[in-house]
C-alpha cells in the first residue's frame, strides 16, 4: 500500500489559499490555525503555511519543448481525475502549460498540466496511460 506524503508549502495568504485549494481544486479542508492549513489533496496531507513575504523564484527547465517550472509539486492522478480537474480549471487559472499529452506512444506517456497557485507555488497534475510506467526509461 502507498503511503500519504505529507507537505508543507508557504503562502502569502490564507484566504486566497482556502479559495484556491479549497473551493477551486476541491480539496477536503482539515485540521486550521490562524497561521495554517491541512489540505486532504487526493489522500495525501498538503499543508499551506502562512508566509505573508513568500514570494518563490522560480527556475525552468526544458522537457519537451516547454518550459517547466522547478520547484514544483503536484499527485500523479486517473486520467479520470485529470480530465476532471482539467476542465474545472479552466478559465479560472494561467496555465503555465496546458494541459496535453507529452511522451506519445513512448515509455512515460503522461498527460500533465502546471499552473501556479495564488503565492505562485508552481503545481502540475498528470495522470499515465499505463500507471506501470512512472518510473519507466
């Protein structure tokens, strides 16, 4: 059985953070403080802790003639999952880059997408094709 990670990210506000996590993703809210959230993000324990001067600097990447934002996070969904998510987020987010498949037909063939939360934590979702490939070379 896989076991929940637990992560802790900053961010600059906390109700921009319940807005986003909460309302937009989905996300089922736990345990708060005045300074902290607890996020269930997909079985998983992500919490936003308060920073009001977080402001990230971001490096990129190039994986498959994109720019991919480093550092970044995010849950390796079912393609079910991600067309859902993909679709909620529309309209209500940057893309970063939009959501597609990457890899075709080779080892690793994932759908993914990133975008950048309120604080500006970058975040991608992906889902494989064949969930025996994630570690594939």
């Amino acid at each position: 059985m896989l076991r929940p990670f637990h992560l802790a990210i900053p961010v600059n506000d906390l109700v921009k953070a319940r807005s986003f996590y909460g309302d937009l993703l989905g996300f089922e809210e736990g345990r708060s403080d005045t300074r902290w959230i607890d996020w269930n993000c997909y079985g998983h324990q992500l919490v936003t802790h308060l920073h009001e001067e977080w402001d990230p600097v971001g490096a990129m990447n190039p994986v498959d003639g994109h720019g991919v934002p480093v550092p970044h996070f995010g849950v390796v969904l079912t393609k079910e999952d991600w067309d859902a998510l993909a679709i909620r987020l529309q309209g209500h987010v940057e893309f970063i880059i939009e959501p597609y498949t990457r890899f075709k037909g080779e080892p690793g063939e994932q759908s993914t997408m990133f975008f950048k939360d309120p604080s500006g934590n970058a975040l991608e979702f992906k889902a494989f094709s064949d969930l025996s490939m994630l570690f594939a070379t």
